[in-house]
C-alpha cells in the first residue's frame, strides 16, 4: 500500500498529513472488518 501512497502524493504533488487515512481512503471496504463509511464523501 505504500507504493500507492506515494503515487498519490506524486500525482497531487501533495504530501498527505495522515497517512493512516489515506490508506483507509484508499481501502475498498470489503478488504476489511473496519466501517470507512465515513470516507465515501471525502474528495
């Protein structure tokens, strides 16, 4: 998943603050127990 964090910082040209939600972003939430329902609006 790193790989994908920082294609992203790369594409954006951003550095992302927390890292731990833009992988939980990124995570489609049938990979996890976790509810990341809360992300389906961010953007």
């Amino acid at each position: 998943m790193q790989a994908s964090m920082s294609w992203c910082e790369q594409m954006f040209h951003y550095r992302f603050k927390d890292d731990i939600l833009l992988q939980t972003a990124l995570t489609h939430r049938s990979h996890s127990a976790n509810n990341n329902e809360r992300l389906e609006f961010l953007g």
